[in-house]
C-alpha cells in the first residue's frame, strides 16, 4: 500500500488561500460545502477544503481501497485482520449480511420480551436501573439515556463505569435497593473494573434484604455462557455478536438501559437513524457524502497543516456527553502506529478529541482558539429547536453563539494593539440538528462511526482492534498480585499506597 506521504504529497503543493478568499471566490461555496441528511446539516464551507482537493482526497480514498473495505464492512466479511473477524455493527440496524442481520434481529426481539416483562413488574417493581460497564459498554448508552431521557419519566438511570467506590457510592445513594434493577454490561463478562462493580453493587442489595437478589439482575455480554457462570439466570442474559466492536455496541443488547428507559419505540428510531445514515455513506457519491468529507477535511487539517488536535463543542446541554463519547470512538479507534500491513505509519494517527460544551466553553478555553498559537479545528453541534419551554431567548442565544463563534474564528479583527487582534482564518464545521430526537441522534453517531472508518481507509490502519489498552491492564494486574518487579519511581509509589 502507499505511503501518506506519497499519496498526499498533493497536499504540499496545494495552494492555500484564506477562508475569507475561498468565499470571494465562489459565491455558491456554502452550497458547494454543505449537504443534508436525514435532518441534519453539515457545514463544511467554513474549512479550507476546495473541489481541487476534494478531487484529489476522492482519488486517495479510492486508491486506498474505501470501495472494497467498505464491502466488507458491509458485507459481514473480515474487517479487524489482526483478530480476523468481521465487524457488524451496522447488522444492528439491519444494514449487513442478511444472516447478521437476521441474527440481530432475534437478539433485539428477545431484548424487548424482556423490556416488556419488566415494564408488567414480572421482576417487581423497578424504578432504578443501574447499569455497570466500561468503556463502549457504558459511554454509548449513557450519551443515550442524558440525551434523550431527561423527559421520559420511565425509569432513574444511572451509569457507573469506574473502579473508584466513589462512583457507585454516589449512583446508589438515591436507589432504592427493593426497587432497583442490576444491569451488567461487559463483552466478556470479565472485565475486572466492571465485576467488582457488580459484586459491590450485587452486595448492597443483598445487605439490604432484597428479595432474590440475583433474580434482579441482567446481564448484556457476548459471552453468556460467563454471565450464566456468575451467576446470572440465562432467562435474564441478554447476548451480543462479538463481531460487535464495544465501541460500536450502543445498537446492541448494550442499549437495554437506553430502550427500557426510553421505550421500544424510540429504540427502533434511533436504529432507523442510524440505518438511513448507513445507506448514505455507501450509496452517496464520495464529494456529496458527509462521513467522507468530514474525513477529508480531518486529514488535510492533520496531514497537511499539522494540526494535533480537534475541539468539538456541542451548543446543546443534551449532548454534553458527546466529546466524551467520540474521544473513545475516534482516539481508540484511529490511535494506531502501524497499518493494515504492519509497516510503520508514515505519518500522524487520528487526532486528539478533546472539546465541551458551549456556551460554558467560551468562557474557558477559546480564548487559545481565537488567538493561541495552535491550529485547532473546530467543531460546532447544534439543534435547531430547542429542548426545554422556557423562553425562546434562551435557545436565540445559545445558537446566536454558535454561529457567532465560527464566523469570529473565520473573519478575526486586526488591532494596532497585538494583545486584542485576532488573527482569523481559523477553520470550523458546524453540524446542525434540526431537532434533537432518537432518529436524529441515531444518524448522527453512524456519521461518526462512519467518519471513523474513512479516515482510517485515508490512513490504511485498522480501526476495530484496540491492542493498546491491554498493556497498562496487564500490569494493574501484576500489581495486584505482586509478582512484578517495576521501576523504580513506580515501586516507590506502590509502597507508599499499599505497604
């Protein structure tokens, strides 16, 4: 395969002139760089993508094979090599090989049987749901449930994903144990983080004389026959396909919390969202496809400008959990140093994700965005119609912001006096909902997913192993156990923690 560096060099040639001259250029440029889909609207006009280089990012991902690895993604056949398997995420949402697909679909009907056992007390009563997991096992449904349950009125849910008791003792001090539901997320119903959860969690409702205890307990797991061992009744053992990436597992039994707390039927929607955005990324021309040019334009700004980092800010309190979730998409995805081959990359990984939420944002760190050093790449999500009843003022205000802070960092200010210039030409995408709902949301996580997956088609990298977590595991374990001997600055510490 080539190298970046060869099949970029386009980029240290290409011209660049200012946003500001993109725009004289080219009066229909908003129309040229932006598109929408399934309600929602990208903006790209704002970056310094032009049709000479989307032309030639076109020809890359082509040369790189973005038609046969999308293929295979699509059609259930090998995509993670380096664990030979496929990943069938999309097969969730009834987009793959129709064996998957079908799979799936049995899966998602055992789910709602179960959802609807619950929702007639056939467990009793339940108004708190603890869901424990790491990771993609917590991140996506917690996004779920704070983006779209605050109004749902079902159920209480809380997410508790880290090993310090704090968390869970926080998430339990409103339950109340004789009505709480127990459910244990993990792929492989091993993982250490989220079992001493469980067991802590698990005695807690034991201690408090919670009648069969265990019989409240559910468990969503590509490996049932660990779930069954721990101890879980199989009638409450909810299976996954482990060609379903954890990452990319919120469209599986992994979602139980989200579609009991916020009904079969939005469940489905944000499936169809997600469904519909799937058959845009394969069916769409490559210079009128969104994840495609998202991709592109993350590149030129990586590749070609040097930029380490992307800042995403969602001018929407409901998605305040976004940035967290594309940090682990994104960063565990793309975070490779090596190829589809082996070889060494020739270049930079993905980016760093890092962003907030706005306008708690601009009083905190755009002030390195506007006149830093650093070229950081913004990103913008919004909703058109807001999700609370106050005040139309509130949401005018909020989005007033949003557009007012891309326009700043494009158009910038001279000033005599160097300390209140801006500099300007500071790029930006904004991504426009026109409301917030399952169907909506469901589109907007497969961009990402799919956004993912061509930048890393751009880089010739896998984006669906993450060998990269499992070393610092390794040793968390050794320290357990006491059988390493480490450094010496880490010997040090473990003494003055433990001994």
């Amino acid at each position: 395969m080539t190298g970046l560096r060869t099949r970029f060099n386009f980029l240290g040639t290409a011209d660049r002139p200012s946003l500001a001259d993109l725009f004289s250029a080219d009066e229909n440029r908003v129309a040229s760089f932006s598109l929408e889909e399934q309600d929602i609207y990208f903006d790209f006009s704002k970056t310094h993508l032009t049709p000479e280089l989307v032309t030639s990012f076109t020809r890359a991902i082509t040369d790189a094979g973005l038609e046969s690895r999308r293929d295979d993604l699509f059609g259930g056949r090998i995509a993670n090599p380096t664990e030979g398997r496929a990943a069938e995420h999309t097969a969730e949402r009834g987009e793959g090989a129709a064996d998957s697909v079908a799979r799936a679909k049995l899966l998602h009907s055992r789910m709602r049987g179960l959802i609807e056992a619950i929702e007639a007390e056939a467990l009793g009563e339940i108004r708190h749901i603890l869901h424990i997991g790491i990771g993609g096992s917590a991140l996506g449904p917690d996004l779920l449930v704070d983006a779209l349950g605050r109004d749902a009125g079902r159920y209480d849910v809380a997410v508790v994903s880290n090993v310090d008791g704090a968390a869970l003792k926080e998430a339990i001090a409103r339950f109340d144990p004789h009505k709480t539901l127990l459910v244990i997320a993990s792929k492989t119903f091993t993982t250490s983080e989220t079992m001493l959860n469980a067991e802590s969690a698990l005695s807690w409702m034991i201690e408090a004389g919670v009648d069969d205890a265990s019989g409240r307990v559910i468990a969503l797991t590509a490996n049932p026959e660990g779930a069954f061992d721990w101890g879980v009744d199989e009638t409450r053992i909810l299976p996954f396909s482990d060609t379903v990436g954890g990452r990319y597992s919120l469209w599986s039994s992994i979602g139980f919390p989200a579609a009991l707390a916020l009904g079969w039927a939005a469940f489905e929607e944000l499936l169809e969202g997600a469904a519909a955005m799937d058959r845009h990324f394969r069916l769409a021309p490559l210079h009128r496809n969104a994840p495609v040019l998202a991709a592109f334009v993350d590149q030129y700004y990586s590749l070609g400008r040097g930029a380490e980092t992307r800042a995403v800010f969602a001018y929407d309190e409901r998605l305040r959990l976004l940035p967290s979730y594309l940090q682990q998409l994104e960063m565990e995805s793309n975070g490779k140093r090596v190829t589809l081959s082996g070889d060494a990359l020739d270049g930079e990984c993905g980016a760093i994700i890092w962003g907030g939420v706005g306008t708690d944002a601009q009083h905190a760190v755009f002030q390195l965005l506007h006149q830093g050093t650093r070229l950081v790449p913004v990103e913008f999500v919004a909703s058109v119609e807001p999700g609370h009843e106050f005040d139309d003022g509130h949401h005018r205000q909020l989005l007033g912001n949003c557009f007012a802070q891309g326009a700043a960092l494009m158009a910038g200010r001279g000033h005599e006096d160097g300390a209140r210039a801006y500099p300007g030409d500071r790029p930006s995408t904004t991504i426009l909902l026109e409301q917030l709902d399952p169907r909506s949301l469901g589109a907007l996580i497969a961009f990402y997913e799919h956004r993912t997956f061509a930048n890393a088609v751009l880089l010739g990298i896998n984006p669906f192993d993450q060998f990269g977590v499992e070393l610092g595991k390794e040793m968390a374990k050794a320290i357990e156990g006491g059988n390493m001997v480490f450094d010496a600055s880490t010997q040090a510490l473990i003494a003055r923690a433990f001994d």
